[in-house]
C-alpha cells in the first residue's frame, strides 16, 4: 500500500502523530506527491516514476527524506562530490519541529526555507493560507514550490531571498521556523518575532544534530536544544562536507604532534561533538575506519575553506596518539583546547546547555539563563 493512509498509519504507530495532535488533519489532507518530482533520492537511490511508478509511491508515502536537487542545480558532472541541497523533509522530523514551534490558531509564521512547500502546506491547512510566508533563497525552488502548493489548493506569499536577512519590510510573525542548518540564529529573526518562538535546526559542521528552540523576550531571546535532526546547511555559508581527496593532497606536509587524547573519546561521544562544535567554528570531520579487522581509525579534520586540515590516529590498547596537522589553522589544537575546556566544565551533555541570543551575539549557558559559560564565535560568511 503507497497512499496517504498509509504515510498516517506509519506516523501514528511511530508516535509521530499523537493522539490528538493537531497537525493530524493537515497530514490527512495534504498529498504527498503533489510536492514531489518524478525523479528524487531516497536512501542514496535514485527513484524515477516513469522507470517504477510503484518504487516511486512507496517512496512518496514512507516516512523518508527524499533528496530533490543535488549541487544547487548545477550539473557538476559524476566525479564531483554530490551534495545535496533540496529536499522534502522526513515527516516524523516536520512533526516534531512544528510540535515544537507551538502553533495556535490566528498566528503568524515565516519559513525560511520553502524546499518543495510541503512544509508551508501543512502551515497553510492549518493556519489559512494568509498566515504563511515562504521564503527560499533558490529562485528555481521556490517557483516549483509556489506551483506545487498551487497544484494542492494554498497560495500562501513565496518568496525568493536570503531569509535570514531578506524578510518583508515592517512585517511581524508569531512563529519563526528554519527548515535548514543554521550556525548562528539571525538577530534580524529575534526582531520580528516579538514575544514569539523561533524554532531552527542548529549548529556547525562539527555537530549540526539539534534544533534550538527560543522564546523572544524583549531584544533576545532564551531556549534550549532538543531532538536529532538531519537536515541541510544554510547556503549562505561555505559549505562543510565533500571528499577527503577533495581537500588533501598527497604533497601536502603537515606537523606531526601527539595527544593523549583518544581520537575516539571524541567521535563517540555526542555531547563531546556538541561541545566542540561550539569553540571550534566554520571546520568538519569525517572518521575513516580501518578495513583490515584492527579497529584502528583515522579522525580527519577540514576547515570550510579548505585551507586547512587535521588527522588523529587512533590504535586501540595504546594511551598516546599521533597528530598530524597542515594549513593556517591548527585544527586538532582547536578540537583538543574543545574538548579540555567542556572537561573543566564538568563534561555536561547538551540537556544542560541552553542558548542566548541578542545584539552581541550568541551566548551559551548551563541550566539556567544568566550562567553564561561561553560566548559561540560568529561562523564566517
């Protein structure tokens, strides 16, 4: 079965759509497939209607993230990294960020981010039309998206711009909503939102796994982290990610150190990559397992520049490890200063954390606003 009823009844035994929920009636109401192209990724595959109609509608009606442009667009050829940069969200994740959000009747919301506009349909069912403004800073995304929500019966406004700086002059909302990764929540949001709630997924390239969820009150705004979100990094940044061989090379001569901190103790550890994601700004980091049985691994660290970069090699049974670091930046220096200060702090996981944002900048705490443990250098531009 590869309908609507099905994509419900996968929502409601996950516990994605309570009992009750009031996003129930906009998931019932809102087809899938309208929002969709004929050709998409879902886990890595490529999904085409006209090859497989049925693949196609399982796909459609699964609760999957299904990837619609790669490269912006741009047809980069086969041997250049892949990276995604539109999609259709996981249901389950769009449920738990509009849970979050808090919607009431009568209220405002700006999206930034329109993808698809399956998204801002949901919004529209359940708020009116009228009280939905989309933004999207692709002009071809955001015209599919417009004529998609079309196609499902809403017009709420779709725009094309940066959103979050390009918002309509002298408008105000009572929700403000990111559909991608941001590392630094724009003030420009806390402005108009008064006393409202601003919802994003957060972070950088070393840790982008959470939403941020702050109440406005007066000029800044307090909340904290929640859930596990996947999502797609803000283009108005250099982006993270790519290829090893796409930023080392084999002439490059780094400088060998050593650390006795465990490569490790590191990647296996969310609340450690939380932390350091913090202090360690506008970098990303891929661990190479070894193939050959012996457990041994390889933690490589890039800048998003691609300046830069860092390894740690782990051996398992050994208390010293071997660094290697090349470029401007000292990047396992930067991860390791990290990692010493979250200890100094008491190793809190990300519960404890919470987040201050205002005109200065942005601000970390523990447990309670005011405690302000650390001050998140601006991401660069």
């Amino acid at each position: 079965m590869s309908t609507l009823e099905r994509l419900l009844k996968i929502l409601i035994n996950k516990g994605s759509l309570k009992p009750g929920s009031p996003w129930r009636d906009a998931v019932s109401g809102v087809r899938r497939e309208l929002f969709l192209p004929d050709t998409f990724e879902a886990n890595g595959r490529r999904v085409d209607r006209r090859e497989n109609p049925k693949r196609w509608a399982w796909a459609v009606y699964a609760d999957l993230a299904l990837t619609t442009q790669i490269n912006e667009g741009q047809d980069l050829g086969e041997d250049v990294y892949q990276r995604p940069t539109s999609s259709s969200s996981m249901p389950t994740i769009m449920l738990q960020a509009l849970d979050l959000l808090d919607v009431h009747d009568g209220h405002r919301v700006f999206e930034a981010g329109a993808g698809t506009g399956y998204n801002a349909a949901w919004l529209c069912h359940r708020l009116g039309h009228e009280r939905v403004i989309t933004m999207d800073i692709d002009p071809e995304v955001a015209k599919q998206a417009e004529a998609n929500l079309a196609a499902a019966g809403f017009t709420p406004r779709v725009l094309c711009g940066n959103a979050e700086q390009d918002l309509p002059a002298g408008e105000t909302y009572d929700r403000v909503l990111g559909t991608y990764t941001l590392p630094d929540v724009p003030y420009t949001w806390i402005e108009r939102a008064p006393g409202g709630r601003i919802v994003t997924p957060w972070g950088g390239g070393i840790f982008h796994y959470s939403f941020v969820v702050l109440d406005v009150e007066g000029e800044r705004a307090h909340g904290r982290f929640a859930g596990n979100p996947a999502f797609m990094n803000t283009r108005s940044r250099p982006a993270g990610g790519g290829r090893i061989s796409d930023v080392y090379h084999q002439g490059d001569n780094g400088v060998i150190g050593r650390t006795d901190i465990s490569p490790r103790d590191i990647t296996d550890d969310p609340d450690a990559l939380f932390w350091i994601d913090l202090m360690v700004r506008d970098a990303w980091h891929h661990l190479g397992e070894a193939d050959d049985g012996s457990d041994e691994a390889t933690l490589w660290l890039f800048s998003t520049d691609r300046s830069s970069w860092a390894t740690a090699e782990y051996v398992p049974g050994h208390d010293a490890y071997e660094t290697e670091q090349y470029g401007p930046r000292r990047l396992w220096d930067e991860v390791e200063a990290a990692y010493r200060k979250w200890q100094q702090l008491g190793t809190p996981d990300r519960d404890r954390a919470g987040l201050t944002v205002d005109r200065e900048g942005q601000h970390v705490w523990l447990d309670q606003p005011g405690s302000s443990v650390l001050d998140v250098p601006p991401a660069a531009r």
